[in-house]
C-alpha cells in the first residue's frame, strides 16, 4: 500500500472515529434524580434575618443545616410545608433571660413560652447573677433535654461574692485576680462573654476599674461584656454616667459592650433617650463597639429590695439588713432613703407584685392598693414584705417615647428579660410569653414604628453577629436551621399584666436545629436545644 493510500485509509479512520463520539455525545444524557432533603419549606416570604426585604423562595434543610434557599422545583423531601402567604425567617435569638433555673427543671426544659414566640436560641445567667460554674450548669440543663438552644454568660456578681461575700468595699488586687481566674474558667467552658449588674448587690459595691479589669479576662477569649448598667434613673450618678461607664469598659478591655435592656426609668430621666444614644452613636464612631437589647414594654420588673432598699444597707446579706432594720436611727434612714426610692419609681400605684411567696394573696395588687387594704404607709408596707420575704414586682416607669426611640436604633436588639415559672404560678411579667409577638404586633404591623424587616433582624442575625455565633441567625445554606414560619396576620401577644400566664399565637411551625419543634402551631416532644458553647461552633 503507497503512501497516499494510508493516509487516506488513516484519515477516514480518524473521521469516521470523530464521528462516532460525535454522535454519542449527541445522545440524551439519563435523568438527573431530582434532590432529596429532610424538610422543605415551599412558596414561603423568605426573610433572611439581614434587614433584606422578604423574597418568595423555598427552604430545605438536610439534617441540622439549611441545605438551599431558592426554587426548588421537583426536589423531593420526607415532609413538605406549604409556607404560601407565611413569613419564614431565622429562629429568634433572646439575648437576655432569667430562664436557666427554669429550663433545668423538667417541668419547664420543653420551654413551651419560648418557642410559641419563635425564639431558637437563649442566653442566660444576666445581671452578674446565676451559676458560676459553668460545666455544671451546662450538665444540669442537659439533663432533661432542651426545647431550645442555651448560651451561658459568666455572671461578674456571682463571681465576686464568691471570693469577696457581700462585702461593701473596693477589691484588692488577688480578689481581681481570683475573680478573673473565675470568669476565665467559665470562658474556657465555653461562655459567650461576661455579663454585669452594677445596679445589684454585690455588683453595686463594685468601683468602675473592678469592671474594666475583670472584663479583660473575658476578652481575652472573645467575649463580649453585657451590662445592666449602674443606674437607668437618678439613683447613684445617674443614667447618662452609667452608660459612659460601660462605655468605658468597652474602650479600655476592648471587647463588645450591651446595654442591656437598654431604658430610662422614672419621671426624673423621662426624655434623656435623646442624650444616650447620642453617647452611643459616639462611641460607635469612635470605633468602640456598644450596642444595646430591650424588651417592647413600658413596664420593668425587679425585685421590691432592688427597687427600694438602698444598696449600703444590703451590705453583708440579709442578716445584717434585718440588723439595722431593727435599729430605730438606722431604720428611720432606711426609710427616708426607701421613699426617695418610691418617688423615683413614679408612686406606689405603678409598683405591682408579681411573686410574693410569703403573701401570694397580694400577687398582682399594687403597693398603694395593699398600702390601702392595710391603712398603713405604701412604704412601711414595703419595709415589713422586705423583713419577712423578697417580693418580684413590676415597675411601671417608662414612657412610650423612649421605648420607641431605642427600638429605632439599628445597635438595638431583642430581649424578653424573663424568667421561666410554671404556669399560673405568681403573676410574672407579660414579657415572659409575649416579647417577641408584641413587638412584630404592636410596633411593626399596629404602630409601624419599625419595619418587619429590621424587627427580624434585631432578633436573628444582629444578636448572632454580637455575640460571634457561627451559622445563625440567618438563613442561608450552611446555617444551622433555626427557623420560625408564622402568620403575620395572627402573630400577637395575648399575655396581659394582669393575665400573664397566655401564650403567644401565630407561630405555626418553629424548627431547632432541624428538628420541628412546634408543627401546624402544636409544640411537639421533640428536645433539639443544646447547649451552644462559644469555643466549639
């Protein structure tokens, strides 16, 4: 065969090769199998908890995480939702809670007031006040399973009696040191930060640098310092010092600083939510990071010693509180000071008892009605509750304008404040069961002093950014699949001061980390909540 004819053979070959690959590639290829999750949430108003505007998009989630936010067309899952004309947003984040003793009963681990709001995600031990030790707490509240996620704080005051009692007087330099060592052990059990209450015995005996110095060892691992600042009316400084002190405590042991529960409290501070966001907004542009959470009431509750008794005289425990009571001269100061206290809290007609385990008949009166009933002074009934007992109250001393100027202010986040208690028990405070719907009800679709959007996102990726949580409080793939569906047209609080005990409605389904936890607005048995620790996300 001559050179021409084997190219010629080779070259037809070589087509006839092309060809034929030609021709398979042509072919159609076999189906793709359509995607298959655990969950898919269809047609629902996707806000994504950024302050975005919804999107109408599908869900899914595969396991613990949302796998997709998008059109999800012909995938599959075990169990579909049609979200048509519902919301579906991140699972709500509450930055401050009294809710630990409760959730490690198992009574009250399901956490039924909670989820019927949407909230996914908890922190506890606020105020300085709570468990010190961290591990063993966090033992405790797995003991019984969790109906929602939990996040420890060091709490700055339970440190400080532990190494100084209720001492009224200044640390010295190996007590701040003992007590960093204890706020550095809870940090390395996986706390989210240190948490203050200056305005509380034994916080209160604390100077400022106590603050700043303590707060370092919390920042040496990321944390962030949340404070019930020193004073929210004119007790002790005043309410604009406060705030500059926590400011300061951000500047000097550089970590996050949160006004919590962020108010002006009495007749005397009525209007100065104007001077303290400007100290925020400052300090912001400064570069500080100072932010702020709050709860959507006009009415704050603590308990009647707090509220009345004068700090000094708590010093060293009950005991020796009893002690000077009983001392005629020491008594008589006690009592001018107590009603100085009164006056500040705008009159015995707006203190309500809440929890009055001595006298629960007087659970939901006010002092100047039990002042009536037992026609003495609002204030010697006061004195004779505090000898006997510690009365909760609710304290009704905050103007509607301030609560609405800090709502607006994108630093602000969402927080109940509450605590967990059986139902029907005492008469707590309505923003146990109703924080999260009344601010959706009242002030985004009744008030519209914020817009949905931003209500959202004070409650799910602003606490998430804050507090440093990886995958939360969004939606999106890769995150954890904390979520909340609801019905705006149905969500709203329907507890009361009066009726507290009333769970929230418009949550038609709630997921924790995957799991349904409320379904077709049932809460179901499933206990998803774990205890989230900051060093291992």
């Amino acid at each position: 065969m001559n050179r021409r004819l084997v190219g010629l053979v080779a070259i037809v070959t070589a087509c006839g090769c092309a060809a034929a690959l030609l021709a398979q590639s042509a072919q159609p290829a076999p189906p793709a199998q359509p995607a298959r999750y655990d969950v898919i949430i269809r047609h629902g108003r996707v806000l994504d908890g950024t302050g975005n505007p919804w999107i109408l998009a599908d869900v899914a989630i595969a396991g613990d995480r949302i796998a997709v936010v998008g059109v999800l067309g012909a995938a599959t899952a075990a169990r579909e939702i049609d979200a048509t004309g519902l919301y579906v947003a991140p699972g709500f984040i509450d930055t401050h809670t009294h809710a630990g003793p409760g959730m490690a009963t198992a009574a009250l681990a399901p956490a039924e007031p909670l989820l019927r709001q949407g909230i996914t995600t908890i922190f506890i031990n606020p105020d300085g006040g709570g468990a010190i030790d961290i591990a063993a707490q966090r033992a405790a509240l797995l003991k019984n399973g969790l109906g929602v996620n939990v996040g420890q704080m060091v709490p700055h005051g339970s440190a400080r009696e532990r190494v100084m009692g209720m001492a009224d007087r200044h640390a010295e330099p190996h007590e701040l040191e003992r007590m960093r060592e204890l706020v550095r052990a809870g940090m390395r059990e996986g706390a989210w930060g240190l948490s203050a209450g200056p305005f509380y015995v034994p916080g209160t005996y604390a100077e400022p640098r106590e603050y700043v110095e303590v707060a370092r060892a919390a920042a040496e691992f990321g944390g962030v310092f949340q404070s019930h600042i020193r004073d929210e009316s004119d007790y002790a400084g005043g309410v604009l010092a406060s705030v500059d002190e926590l400011i300061t405590v951000a500047r000097e042991a550089k970590l996050p600083a949160i006004v919590t529960h962020i108010k002006v409290l009495g007749p005397g501070v009525w209007g100065f939510s104007t001077p303290m966001i400007r100290r925020v907004e400052q300090a912001r542009a400064e570069g500080l990071e100072v932010w702020a959470d709050q709860y959507p009431y006009e009415a704050s509750a603590t308990g009647l010693v707090a509220a009345l008794m004068p700090a000094w005289a708590q010093a060293g425990g009950r005991a020796e509180l009893r002690k000077r009571l009983a001392d005629p001269a020491t008594r008589a100061k006690i009592r001018a000071e107590m009603a100085e206290n009164l006056r500040r809290r705008a009159g015995a007609d707006r203190i309500q008892f809440r929890r009055v385990v001595e006298d629960p008949s007087i659970e939901g009166k006010t002092l100047a009605r039990v002042a009536r009933d037992r026609n003495a002074d609002p204030v010697d009934v006061a004195i004779a509750l505090i000898e006997t007992g510690s009365p909760a109250i609710v304290s009704f001393g905050m103007l509607e304008e301030d609560v609405r100027a800090f709502m607006k202010q994108p630093w602000t986040m969402t927080a109940s404040d509450g605590d967990l208690v059986p139902r029907g028990e005492g008469v707590p405070h309505p923003r146990v069961y109703g924080t999260f719907a009344r601010k959706i009800r009242h002030y985004v679709v009744d008030e519209q002093v914020v817009r949905l959007e931003d209500a959202i996102r004070s409650m799910t990726s602003l606490p998430a950014q804050v507090f440093r949580m990886k995958d939360r409080g969004v939606l999106r793939a890769g995150a954890w699949a904390d979520i909340a569906v609801f019905d705006l047209a149905r969500v709203r609080d329907t507890a009361t001061y009066d009726k507290p005990h009333q769970l929230a409605e418009g949550m038609i389904h709630v997921f924790v980390d995957g799991k349904a936890a409320v379904a077709d607005g049932v809460v179901t048995p499933e206990r998803a909540g774990r205890v989230l620790r900051r060093d291992r996300q």
